[in-house]
C-alpha cells in the first residue's frame, strides 16, 4: 500500500506509520482543505477464512467507539469509509512524536511500569486506538 496515492476522496501524501492491522497515511481533504490522518486496513485483516470477527467487523467497532469520544487526548474521527473493499478511517492529524518513540524513550526505557502510571486513562485508550491498526 506504499503507492497509494488517495482513497476516497483524500489525497495520500505520505505514510507515517503502521500498526499490527494497518498503515496510517498524512492525506489531503480537498473539499474541507485540512490536513487528515487516514487509516487503512491491511488486506490480510479484511477476510477471516474461518467465520470469525473479520478485521473489517472490528474496525467498524474501532470507528464506532472512536466516534463516540470526545477528548482534547484523543484524535477526533472524522469520516470512515470504504473504497474497493478496503476500510479506512479519516482522524485529524496530530504533530507529534509516536507511541513507541515514547516506549522507546531512554527516559521512560527504565521503568516501563512507571510509563503507563503517568499516563491519564484517556492518554492509554488513545495510545491503544492509534496502535491497534
């Protein structure tokens, strides 16, 4: 998915990162002209062979649960669609370094406990949203 270019009507710019289920890509909203975040679900999560919760299922779930938050340390969600039978989620970006430069850090490296208590339940829950895709 590195050669994606858009997907509905955002225009991908870059990629920024991926996850356990997905790419997250800085795009273009040409008819609000805003900066978003988009997520899209890696093909191998779109099917499940075996009947189980399929990757799309859970990331309709995500976006539903998403979309009910409202938090100044929480992206806001801000469109889901789906293109080609590959789901996405449209959040608005957010500068910033990314979770696992935090995890990472040498100044939190030390006490991995310690990092989870300093960060707010919303911080966490955010923190989850982001990486799970």
């Amino acid at each position: 998915m590195d050669n994606l270019r858009a997907i509905g009507r955002y225009e991908i710019r870059r990629r920024v990162g991926s996850g356990a289920m997905g790419q997250i890509y800085e795009a273009h909203d040409p008819i609000i002209d805003r900066r978003v975040a988009i997520k899209v679900l890696r093909a191998e999560f779109v099917e499940r062979p075996d009947g189980s919760l399929s990757g799309i299922d859970r990331f309709r779930q995500e976006a539903r649960a998403a979309g009910r938050l409202l938090h100044p340390n929480i992206v806001t969600l801000l469109d889901y669609g789906e293109e080609a039978g590959t789901p996405f989620l449209a959040m608005e970006f957010v500068e910033g370094e990314t979770h696992s430069w935090f995890f990472n850090s040498p100044r939190t490296s030390r006490y991995p406990a310690a990092r989870l208590g300093t960060m707010s339940a919303s911080e966490i829950t955010c923190a989850v949203v982001m990486s799970s895709g």
